[in-house]
C-alpha cells in the first residue's frame, strides 16, 4: 500500500510541475505581445489576460513547492491550469497570427 501512495504522490508532483511550467509559459507569452494586438484581435484586454495568468502562475507555482503545507492548490490548481490552457490554445495563436481564420464573420 505504501507503493501506491508514493506512486500517487510522485505523480500528483510531476502534474503540479508541468501545470507550473505552463502558467509560466502563458505569463510570459502575455506580457510579450502589445495591448493593442489583443483589441485588434477580439480578445479581452491585455491587463486582464495577465491579470488571470499571473494570478494562476502564482497558484500553480505555490502549489508545486513541495511540502508546502500551508497550500496544497487542489481545486485553485485545476482552476490555474483551465485558465493557463484557455489562453495558450485560443488567445496565444490569434496574438501570434496563426490563428488560422476559422470563422469568417
């Protein structure tokens, strides 16, 4: 039984480190393209966008120190890493250019 807990744990680590390095990612990419890219775009405005992501940066990387017992993430973690993925699979590409047009109104 021992086992499968430290399997569960090491897993449940490598998940937080990745939803970390993701939230990052979409930080970073947030403050790289300008404001008015993301108006030009139909997006939400820039402040917003980094707003979101910087806050579940934050989330994420607390949560991914280990023994962090004052935090574990849980739920805030799923919530982080929704938003990080909303941005980097639909505002990222639109920003970038490579959005692909797929609706044309």
């Amino acid at each position: 039984m021992q086992l499968a807990f430290t399997i569960e744990f090491f897993l449940m680590y490598a998940l937080s480190v990745v939803i970390a390095v993701l939230a990052v990612w979409a930080v970073i990419d947030a403050v790289r393209h300008p404001a008015d890219r993301y108006f030009a775009e139909g997006k939400r405005t820039k402040g917003f966008w980094l707003g979101m992501t910087g806050v579940s940066a934050f989330i994420a990387v607390l949560s991914a120190i280990p023994n962090a017992s004052a935090f574990s993430g849980g739920f805030l973690q799923l919530i982080a890493a929704c938003i990080c993925c909303v941005y980097l699979a639909d505002v990222r590409p639109a920003l970038s250019g490579r959005g692909g047009n797929w609706y044309n109104y």
